[in-house]
C-alpha cells in the first residue's frame, strides 16, 4: 500500500516497528474503508455552508437591489463581506479546534451559520441584512477551516486524497442547492422571494448539528490530548487494516513527543503540545526551512485559487450572461444552474482522480485549462462589448468558455487546495497552519467578491477576465516549481518532503516513489 513505506516516515535510522508493514500485503489494493468514508462525509458537509452562501447570492442580490433599493457598491459589499467577516471565524478555528476538539468545532460552525441564515432571511433592512451576514461568515469561517483538517486526519493515506476533497464536493453541492433555490423562490413576492432564498440556508446548519453525533473525535487530536486508549480505537476503525492503524498511531505519537514504548489509555501530555501554545512563534517567527516553505505553499496555492476568479465568476455569473447577450432574469439564473451543474460534475470526477493521477500533475492540467478558458472569455465579451449589434457566435463562446472555466477549476484547483492545505502542515502547527491558508483564501475571496463590478466598470468586464488569466498564468508556473507531489505520503512525512523539495527532480521523485515503496516494503518482507 503506497504511503505506509520506512522512505516515507519521518523516523530515521532503524525502525522496528516498520516490522508492522508487511502484514498489509503487497498485492491487493484495500477497499475504501467505509467508516472514513462516513466521517468524512459528515465533517465534509460544513462546506455546504459557504457553497450554499454563495450561490443564492449570486440570484438574491438582484431582488436585494430592486427591493431594498441599494446600488451597485453596495451590492459588492453585501456580497464580498462574508469573505472578510469568516476571518474571524477562521483565526479562531484553529485555537478552538486544539481546545475543544475538531468535532465541537463542527458543532459550533453549524450553531452559528443558523443564526446567521436566521438573521438574514428576517432582514428589514441593509443594515440588519450586513449583520446577519456578519454572523454567519463567522460561521462559514469556522466550517472552512475544520472540515478539511478532520477529514485528513480521520483519512488512511490511501485514500486520503479522495476523502479529503469532499469538503471541496460539497461547497459545490451546496452552490448547486443555492442556484436551485434562486430558480424557485424567484416567482415569489419580491419581499418575500430573497428572504426565502436566503433563510432556508439555515436548514442544512441543522442536519449538520445531529450528523456530527455520530462522528468519533480526530484520532490524532486524541493523541495531543494524551488519549491514547481512545485514539487507538478510532484507529482501528478508520485504518484499512490493523498493521496500518498501528503505524499510524506510532507516528502520531512520535509527532505529539509521546515515547514509543508508552501503551497506556491516558498519559500526561504537556499543556504545550495539547493546547497549540507556542504554535504562532514556530510558524512565523521562528520556522524551519521546512515549515517555511510549507507555510509558502499553503498560503500560496489559497491564494491563487482565488486570485484567479472564481469567485466573480460563481457570485456574479447573473450579470457576466447578463454582459453575454441573455436579457431576462429566468435565462440569467436558468444559465447559472447549468454552471452549477458542470462545476458539481467535475468535482466528483476530481474526487476519484486525486489518489490515482497524483496532486500536481491534476493540479497543472486544471490551471493550465483555467488560463486558456480565461483568455477565451475575456476576447468573446470584449467583442461582444465593443459591438453595436448581437454577435451570435461571441454569446455562444462566452457562455461555453464561463463552463469550461467552471469545469478546469473544479476538475483540479478547486479541491487541491484543500486538500493539499490540510495534509501538509505538521501535526502540532496543522490547526492554525491550515486557518492561516483560510484566511488567506477568504481575504482573497473578498477582495475579489467587492472590486469585480467597479473593475469591470472600468476595464470593461472582458479586461477583468483577462487580468485573472494572467494571475492564473503566474499561479501555473508557481505550482510547477513549489509544490511537490504528496499522492500517498504519510501526513507525518511532509517535514522531510518539503525539506528535501527541489523542482527539478520533481518529476523523478514522483516516477519512481511508487515503485521505491514496492522495494522496501518487499525488502522487509525478506
């Protein structure tokens, strides 16, 4: 089984425990291990949170604006705002989730997106509707930041790829339901319609808060705690085998600085370790080469996922057909869907490609399709803008490019960025390491949520898309030369990746690591 090789552990020099390993087998690929799988789903459904936000805005605002009389300034802030408000939510998940365990955090991501959706569907007016908005980007901040990182740390490493990305799956889920709902609540009472769309956002909060009691709290969390007996047990059913588990729990110890031979059910753990004290200074003042360029490819991979438009492109799609020749609002939110359609297909495909082609070979085909798909864009609606008359084919390549955009981000930015964010982060810097690429994300989001109608104004809407296809352009050749391979790797292995990264040999390393794992494996057999 790729991943669970000596190469690949971070213990140096003899290993007994290694003996563990050939009790895998080395022939058959093990079954997805259905109780992860179920784990991951749950934590995975917080991401419905922020999708659903997303893509009822994109319809609701413009009943916003004709109800509450608001202006276009206004209507970038309502839908940017979020984004800024889930930094709090998300600086606070990691301290949060160290004290109270990944679980609770979940249940308290979902009890205040509730009240968030709640205070939004009430609004009266602009000012009430900015603070329920308020209240759940806090919400979503937390949900953003949480899932990934517990669905990581319940995942066995074969399969940690695909279950890691459902947080990404279920943003795009929870788009799809937000696209649904504008279609449906449209032909209701101009009063009643934007505030249906938005309040019944509270509803998913709800099933999220009793699917999490069905969840075990993240093994490795348990371990920090000096749980040793109860990590051992969520182990054992999250594993793909018993050899796998036990390694698994060695490794975590080691991380955590428990000594190998200790098998006690609780031991004492110190406050420093279990409760993430010191973690800011070891990640920003005073990192190892390791956990600097780490912390470079973290924030680095959020920002460019953003950076590169989609947001603009999911929030504001109503009004990109609107620029694109559909004239009324049922052909303008009747196209949305079908944007939400595309997108949740291809990150479905993405999921069962991610532990069989490999991060960054997904990842430079998805950005390399981002950037051909952006120039497209930006050439048809600058046509389109600069002609006095309805260029038919200028429509038709607008609307197929916004798909194939969709379609390339989903198939590979989209859900590596999470899951590459959460898998490699130490185990003791993992909470506030992935809050910090949340947070990058967010302020990214936001940004670009807030400045892409005053942008298209005065660029024209086909420059705006033509200013994103350049920064995806400098994110292709930043992924290509930072990020290296981590399909398989043990999450307690990235110190020694990252350290030992160069692009040059990137490709080498990614051919041969699979059959290297065969030899040692083999060799311990022996």
């Amino acid at each position: 089984m790729t991943g669970l090789t000596p190469e690949n552990q971070a213990v140096p020099a003899p290993a007994p425990a290694r003996k563990h390993v050939p009790e895998l087998g080395p022939q058959a690929k093990p079954k997805r291990n259905k109780y992860a799988f179920a784990c991951a789903i749950l934590a995975s459904m917080t991401s419905i949170l922020l999708g659903y936000d997303i893509g009822v805005m994109s319809g609701a605002m413009i009943y916003i604006k004709r109800d509450l009389k608001i202006n276009d300034l206004q209507i970038g802030i309502l839908a940017g705002s979020l984004n800024i408000y889930s930094l709090l939510g998300s600086g606070a998940a990691g301290r949060t989730s160290d004290w109270i365990g990944r679980r609770y955090t979940i249940v308290l991501a979902g009890a205040i997106f509730f009240a968030g959706a709640l205070l939004m569907g009430f609004a009266p007016n602009y000012a009430f509707l900015m603070f329920g908005r308020f209240v759940a980007g806090v919400g979503v901040g937390y949900a953003l930041m949480i899932a990934p990182v517990y669905t990581a740390e319940v995942s066995p490493a074969s399969s940690r790829g695909f279950l890691t990305s459902f947080p990404e799956v279920f943003i795009n889920a929870g788009i799809m339901l937000g696209y649904v709902s504008n279609l449906a609540f449209s032909k209701f009472p101009l009063k009643l319609g934007w505030r249906f769309m938005l309040g019944i956002g509270a509803v998913p909060s709800v099933i999220l808060a009793l699917g999490v009691l069905a969840m075990p709290e993240s093994p490795r969390w348990l371990v920090m705690q000096g749980r040793l007996g109860e990590a051992k047990r969520v182990l054992d059913r999250t594993s793909d085998s018993p050899a796998e588990a036990s390694l698994r729990l060695e490794d975590i110890k080691e991380a955590a600085g428990i000594p190998a031979d200790c098998h006690d059910d609780v031991v004492q753990v110190s406050r420093r370790n279990s409760h993430g004290e010191g973690v800011w200074k070891e990640l920003l003042l005073r990192p190892t080469p390791a956990v600097r360029r780490v912390m470079i490819a973290a924030i680095g991979i959020h920002f460019f996922q953003q950076a590169s438009g989609i947001d603009a492109v999911v929030l504001f799609s109503p009004r990109i057909f609107k620029t694109a020749g559909l004239e009324t609002d049922h052909e303008q939110l009747l196209a949305t869907v079908a944007v939400g359609i595309v997108k949740t297909s291809f990150i479905l495909v993405a999921t069962f490609l991610l532990d069989r082609v490999g991060r960054r070979p997904l990842l430079l085909t998805s950005v390399g399709g981002m950037v051909l798909s952006l120039a497209v864009l930006g050439t048809s609606l600058t046509v389109i803008d600069q002609s006095d008359k309805k260029v038919m084919w200028a429509v038709v390549l607008s609307i197929a490019t916004v798909m194939t955009y969709v379609a390339t981000f989903s198939i590979g930015a989209g859900p590596i960025t999470w899951v590459y964010s959460s898998e490699i982060f130490p185990l003791r810097l993992r909470s506030q390491g992935s809050s910090m690429g949340v947070v990058v994300n967010r302020v990214t989001s936001g940004v670009i949520s807030m400045t892409f109608l005053p942008m298209s104004k005065g660029m024209t809407t086909g420059g705006a898309f033509y200013l994103f296809g350049g920064i995806a352009t400098v994110a292709w050749v930043f992924f290509y030369t930072f990020l290296p391979e981590t399909q398989g790797r043990m999450l307690e292995d990235m110190d020694e990746l990252f350290s030992g990264f160069r692009w040059r040999d990137s490709k080498n390393k990614n051919k041969n690591s699979g059959s290297n794992q065969e030899v040692e494996i083999g060799l311990n057999k022996q």
